[in-house]
C-alpha cells in the first residue's frame, strides 16, 4: 500500500510538473520542452507498474496495448533532445535525432501487432510465423541495446558545449542517475529474459528509483539550479504563472491591491546584473545578432531558454524602452561606426542600415532620427 501510494505520488508529481514547463512562459523553450516530455514517458511507466501490481491488465485486457509499448525506450531520446537543443545551432544541426525514434516505433508496431492476438484474436500464428517472430523480437532487443546504451553515452560528449558550469553539473547529474537506472533495467530484462529468474524484486527497486528522478527534478532543476537559472523568475512563475494555470483558486487575504503590489516589487527587483540582460547584451555585443533582418523576441527568448514576453520584461524594465527600440539601438549605432570609417566610405546609407539589420528604408531612417535626432545624411553632414 505504502509503496503503490510512493508511485502514485511520483506519477501526479511527473505529469503535473511536466505541464507546468510546458504550459509556463517562464520555461517556454525547445530544451525543456524535452524535459516535460521526459517526465510523461517516466510517469507513463510508473503508471504501468502501477496498473500490474494492482491488477488492472487483468480487469481491463485493453489497457495491455499501453503496457506493450516501450515507453522507456523514449527516455534516452528525451534526455538527449533536452541536452542538445541547450548548445549552440551549429552543434545542435549535425544531429539527426529523428533516428533515435526509430526503436521506439519499431518495437511499439511490433508489439502491438504480435499482441493483437492475445487480446483480440483477430489472427493465429502459424509455426513458420513463430520463426519470424522470433527474428523479429531478437531485431527488438538489439533496438534495446542501442537505445538505451548509447544515446546517454553520447549525451557525456555533448555536454562539453554547455556553458553554464553550474547548469552543466546539473545535467551531468540527472544525465548520470538516468543512464545507471536505464542500464540497470536493461542487465534486469535480459537475465530474466534468458535465464528465466524472478527480477520482480528488482523492477520494483527501479521503480521506487525512478520516482527518486521525480523529486529531484522537481527540487534541483526548478528551486535550486532553477530550469529558467533566475531566482526573480521562479519568484514570478510561483506567484503569478501559477494562478493563470488554476484561475479558480482563492488565496485567503489575498486582494487585488496586494497582487499589483507583489507584481511592482517584482518588475523592480529586475536589475541590469539580471542573467538573461547580461546574455542578451553578450549576444548584441559579441555576436552581433542585432545584423539579423528577421531577429524578433522569439528568436532572442530561444537563444536564452525563457518566454519571449520575459525578454520584453527584462529589456522594459532595464531599459525602459521596448525590444525593438532597444536591438535598434545597436543598428544604429553599428550604421554610425560605419559611418565615421573610412572603410566603408563607398557605402550607401542605406547599404550600411541593410547590413545592420533594418529591413527597409523607412524603418533604418526612422530608427535613426528616434534614436540620434537626427537623419543618416544630417549625422554624416556633421561629421565632415
């Protein structure tokens, strides 16, 4: 009782946290994404075990199918997704991950398929079809060796292009704990898959691990290193996130003029030492991202892992004008350095406000005079 009780609390704890990130703006990213989806595939298993001990495969024959799909044969694929789309795009383009998919389709077709004469008795296997079964079962398990060895082994070099040390310590230790589970359940598997021993024992301590992932992810990847790595964030997402997520919550004294209070004294704990700011100011000052045309708060927000209506927070707060005006302060200012070099003397005007990052004419011209008071030929008159 006591241990079915741990399960079941794993199991709402992994789906609830799960919709949190990816319902969240505060965790809005390709990356966690990955992690949320994580956490449905393990809290799936979980909830299989579950289902078995309680007998519930028996009562409800249908309910099988979702037990013969290999659910865990998708966390190493989620665990690798949630790793490399925290590294850089070059990087990140040279992976073909759509291919780490391929056990899990297989084995799930597979097996649905055998198994639709067990439940349903649609067909008969023929002696000659035991044979190819069996091929095809060995193709399984090859599939489960792949996938469950090498991906997180793969997952150790692609670490290295982290570079937050404090968030590569964290993933290296989540990465570390699911490996050792995932290896441990497949040694299990194959003992008592060719030698016929009872692993349940075993199984049920891997179960009772797995739940282990649950918590900590819960307290280490939100509360402590933080998945959005701001304490201000997790401030905001705990106090207004929440409640859009349940609106009809009430929270005794608790009134209106409290709420807006609350939400004043937040946006002035946003200083210009904030860690997203000081990302964004590296990417405009080092990487020159501000020279791209099509550069938007989405763009921005996915280089940094939040929402993008966080990215206009910080840059309002912060600086007290909006994310266009603040990115086109930089193609101004890159257009002026063009300007006073005598480089770039065959330059038009315009060309110079092209490569900066404007899309046109109008808005290079109009960003120009917003931003210096004057007009690009005036500034260039000034300078002769």
């Amino acid at each position: 009782m006591i241990y079915t009780t741990l399960l079941n609390i794993a199991i709402f704890q992994g789906i609830v946290l799960g919709v949190v990130i990816l319902k969240s703006s505060l965790f809005n990213s390709q990356s966690n994404k990955y992690l949320s989806y994580l956490l449905f595939a393990l809290s799936i298993v979980l909830l299989n075990y579950v289902f078995e001990i309680e007998g519930a495969f028996k009562s409800y024959p249908l309910l099988c199918f979702l037990d013969y799909i290999e659910w865990i044969f998708l966390l190493p694929v989620f665990i690798f997704q949630f790793i490399i789309n925290r590294i850089d795009d070059t990087v990140k383009s040279r992976q073909k991950t759509y291919l780490y998919y391929i056990p899990f389709v297989y084995s799930s077709t597979f097996t649905i398929i055998y198994h639709l004469n067990d439940i349903l008795g649609i067909y008969k296997i023929t002696g000659s079809g035991i044979f190819i079964i069996n091929i095809l079962r060995l193709i399984q398990l090859l599939f489960a060796f792949i996938i469950i060895l090498f991906p997180p082994f793969y997952s150790y070099f692609m670490i290295r292009h982290l570079k937050d040390p404090q968030e590569k310590k964290w993933v290296i230790t989540l990465l570390t704990t699911l490996y050792l589970l995932l290896s441990t359940w497949l040694i299990t598997y194959m003992t008592g898959f060719f030698f016929g021993i009872d692993i349940s024992s075993t199984m049920s301590g891997l179960a009772l691990s797995a739940t282990f992932i649950m918590h900590w992810t819960a307290y280490i990847g939100i509360y402590k290193y933080k998945l959005a790595k701001n304490k201000d964030a997790v401030y905001q997402f705990l106090n207004n996130d929440f409640a859009i997520i349940h609106p009809n919550l009430q929270v005794a004294e608790n009134s209106i003029t409290q709420e807006n209070s609350t939400a004043e004294e937040y946006r002035e704990s946003i200083t210009a030492d904030n860690l997203y700011f000081q990302k964004l100011e590296q990417l405009c000052k080092e990487q020159h991202i501000y020279t791209d045309s099509t550069l938007n708060r989405e763009k921005v927000a996915e280089k940094l892992g939040i929402s993008a209506g966080y990215v206009s927070q910080i840059v309002n707060t912060i600086t007290g004008d909006n994310f266009a005006h603040y990115i086109n302060q930089y193609r101004v200012e890159a257009v002026k350095e063009m300007i006073s070099n005598s480089e770039y003397g065959n330059y038009t005007l315009l060309t110079m406000g092209l490569e900066s990052g404007f899309t046109s004419k109008t808005t290079f011209y109009k960003a120009f005079k917003k931003v210096t008071g004057q007009t690009p030929n005036e500034y260039k008159n000034t300078l002769k």
